[in-house]
C-alpha cells in the first residue's frame, strides 16, 4: 500500500512565476513541489528534504491531463504525462484531493517515486494558476 504525505497550502511567487506546493511542517524536511512555466514546458522540482525529482513536462498536455482528469473508484492514479523514464502520475480522488507520483524509472528492475497529494484547495490554487478548466465526464 502507498503511503501519500498531503500538501494542503499553496503560495505563488509572482515576481518570479512560481507556486510552491507545501504541507503544514515547518522544518527543512517537509516535501515540497514548485513549479515554473519555461516556454512550451512546465518545471517541477519535487523535493523532500534532501532529495528531489526534477521533471520537465510539456505544458499544453500537463494542462490537457488535469483538465480531463476523472475520479475513478479503486485507482489511485489514472494518468501519467512525461516520458517512460520520468513521469508525473496523476489521479484524482472523488472528494477532490490530486494525487501526484513525481517517478523516475531505471529499468523493469525498479523505480524512485515520491507519493504526494494536494489538498483540494490546494488542487484548486494550482488550477487557477495554470489555468485549468475541468471537463465534465461524458454523459454514458
């Protein structure tokens, strides 16, 4: 079973267009996502205290995946965007909380990943400062 560790505050830098993702800890430990548009890509740097992942996704389908993404009961995850060997997984959960799987991938023999989720306010604050519009679920 995963373990997530929750970031449930959000704050923008608008001097230098960043929005950091952070829990409540206030120590040099506590996980900690920021992100920065550069062009076409978004940046992320995942860390947790000394460690990080560092991804480069392109913005237009980072942008289209949270934008499409639907809770679905029983996964965690149902998403991923980046490349085979450093992805975001991304799921949505039904009372609003992302979860997000920051991964680098080595071979069929293992893998680093942290498991982080965002708050729904949180998920919501990255959403407006993206900008996200979610997509209802098609009517079966």
């Amino acid at each position: 079973m995963r373990n997530f560790k929750q970031l449930n505050k959000a704050r923008v830098n608008t001097e230098i267009g960043v929005i950091y993702l952070e829990s409540g800890q206030e120590d040099d430990t506590a996980p900690v996502v920021a992100m920065r548009r550069e062009g076409s890509y978004l940046v992320i740097s995942a860390s947790y205290g000394p460690l990080e992942i560092a991804l480069r996704p392109r913005f237009e389908e980072f942008t289209r995946v949270l934008a499409r993404l639907q809770p679905v009961e029983g996964l965690q995850t149902t998403r991923q965007v980046g490349t085979g060997q450093a992805f975001l997984a991304l799921g949505l959960q039904p009372d609003g909380i992302l979860l997000i799987r920051p991964t680098l991938v080595a071979d069929a023999t293992g893998h680093l990943a942290f498991n982080l989720s965002l708050s729904d306010s949180a998920r919501k604050a990255l959403y407006n400062w993206l900008p996200v519009q979610p997509e209802q679920a098609a009517e079966a």
